[in-house]
C-alpha cells in the first residue's frame, strides 16, 4: 500500500488535499507554542525596513525590554557617515521608546546590531537606553 505522499506524488487529489489539511494543523499547533509577548506586539507597530533605520529584523530575549534592531551592515556602515547614523537611530529610538512607553514599558533599551545569519553573536553598532542614543565604537568607526 502506498503512503499518503506517495499518493499525493502521484497527483491523488485526497491524499493532497489531506496532506494540506496535516500540514496546516501542524502550523497552529506550531505557532500555539510562540505566542508573542507583550512587548512583542508593541515592536508590531514599529517600521520594518523603512527610513530612518531600515531594521531588517527585531530580535528579543526572554524577560527583557531590550530589543536588538539588526540593519543591513553595507546601508549603515557604508553608505552613511557617523553623523547620519546617529540622526537615524536618535530618529527610530524616539520613536519606539514613545510606541512602547505608551505600552507601559519605561526601561527600553534598543541594541542596533548588523544583521546575520545566526542571534549566537550580536555586536553593537548602536545603543539608545535611558533617552539618550551614542555610536559604538565599531558604529563610529564604519568599517565595510
């Protein structure tokens, strides 16, 4: 007897039909074990890939308000001088402190990181914490 992707494979329409309707549960289920925080759903409302900051990823940890804002490293290291950079995390920071204050949240702190293929290590570029935002040394320094 064949399996059920062996029939699907073979163009059974029920068997894929069924498939689909496994692999959508499996989703729910999935995504019923990643429920976003509080502080999650503020960061919701915050731009994704747009000016100022262009952040291409929020990253956050588990008990904290400290998000890690991840850019393209060519766009802020590259393609801004120090100036700009700052204008732009100021910009974003005012911002999102304002989204999640409103939401309660008064120790916020945003960590801009350049964006990688793994969250194993995450070098600041960038800190804003406490109303205030400065330029690392490796965010001043702007190296390609």
């Amino acid at each position: 007897m064949l399996s059920l992707e062996d029939r699907a494979a073979a163009g059974d329409k029920k068997a894929e039909r069924e498939l689909d309707r496994r692999e959508r549960e499996e989703d729910r289920e999935f995504d019923r074990h990643f429920e976003e925080t509080p502080f999650e759903k503020l960061l919701d409302r915050l731009p994704i890939r747009k000016p100022p900051l262009h952040v291409e990823q929020y990253i956050t940890t588990q008990g904290s308000h400290k998000v890690y804002t991840a850019v393209s490293k060519k766009r802020f290291l590259c393609q801004m001088t120090p100036h700009q950079r700052l204008a732009a995390v100021r910009a974003f920071y005012r911002h999102a402190d304002a989204v999640v204050r409103r939401g309660g949240v008064k120790d916020f702190v945003q960590v801009v990181t350049p964006l990688a293929e793994t969250a194993e290590r995450l070098p600041a570029l960038a800190v804003g914490r406490n109303g205030s935002v400065s330029l690392t040394k490796r965010g001043r320094k702007g190296a390609c």
